[in-house]
C-alpha cells in the first residue's frame, strides 16, 4: 500500500468517473485532479454513501459550501461506491459537490488510505493549486471527521 500524501508533498494526479446534482439536475463527468490545478481543491473520502457518519459529514460540507466557494475552492466527495449510488446519495440529501466513483479503491489506495478489505479510511486532502498537499486529516476510526469551518480555515490560509 502506498504512503499518504505528506503535508508539502504532491498528490497523485489521477480521473474518475463522477456526479454533481445541481437544482434537481445530475451532470455527470470525468473529474480530473490536475485539471483543477490554479485553484484549492479539497478532497473528502468518506466509506460509504448513505451511512450515519458519511452522510452527516457530506450534509457538513453541504452547509458549509459557500465558504469553500467564497475562497474559489471545489471539494469533492471520493467513495467506493459507484456513480449511480452517488447520484441517489446527492439528490436524497441535497448534496452541493460533486461526488467522485473510486470503484476499485486505486485512488484511494495511491492516498494511502485504504484498510484491506474493509474499505478506505476518513480522510481530507487540502491541496493548494499546484495539487500539493497543505493540510490532512486521516482517521483510524471512521467516526470523526473535521467540520466545513475547520477545512475552510485551512483553505482560507493558503492565501494568506
């Protein structure tokens, strides 16, 4: 398994097939990471869609998503799930970003943060834009995961 990502370090570039919901309509499309590059990009990988602690944490993000906006940063939601399980996730809960299929776990595990069989670890990336990593938090226990305002903060310092 590869290491994560250090703070200072480039990420992996990497495309993955995906689905944003917006006012009721679905537009999916291949999202690639250094396409984004010239603006902050936030990565969230979460578990599972549609669980407790997943839903909690992307509806956080949801509620949050105009800050990320105001600081011209994307975030998007990575699971192993696919894009039609993310499609229904987003249009049950109102999910604003877009949610990325990590079908077979490669990106996730090129992150680093996968547990063998049993999925991938809650895990968010602050990438500055030229797709270095400038803040992460990986949990050994998937229950916690940091607040919309915490990630925010971290985003809003890249400016500084």
């Amino acid at each position: 398994m590869a290491k994560s990502p250090e703070r200072g370090a480039p990420v992996p570039d990497f495309t993955l097939p995906g689905v944003q919901v917006t006012a009721g309509e679905a537009a999916r499309r291949e999202y690639t990471l250094s396409a984004e590059r010239g603006r902050p990009l936030v990565l969230a990988f979460y578990p599972g869609d549609d669980t407790a602690v997943c839903t909690r944490q992307l509806c956080s993000y949801t509620s949050g998503f105009e800050s990320f906006e105001n600081l011209g940063a994307a975030v998007w939601g990575i699971s192993p799930q696919d894009v039609d399980s993310h499609e229904r996730f987003a249009r049950k809960h109102g999910l604003a970003m877009p949610l990325l299929a990590d079908t077979g776990v490669a990106v996730s595990r090129q992150y680093g943060i996968t547990l063998g069989s049993a999925g991938l670890r809650r895990s968010v990336f602050v990438l500055d834009g030229q797709g270095i990593v400038r803040w992460k938090h990986v949990t050994l226990i998937g229950l916690m995961f940091p607040s919309a305002e915490q990630i925010a903060s971290q985003v809003a310092s890249l400016a500084a």
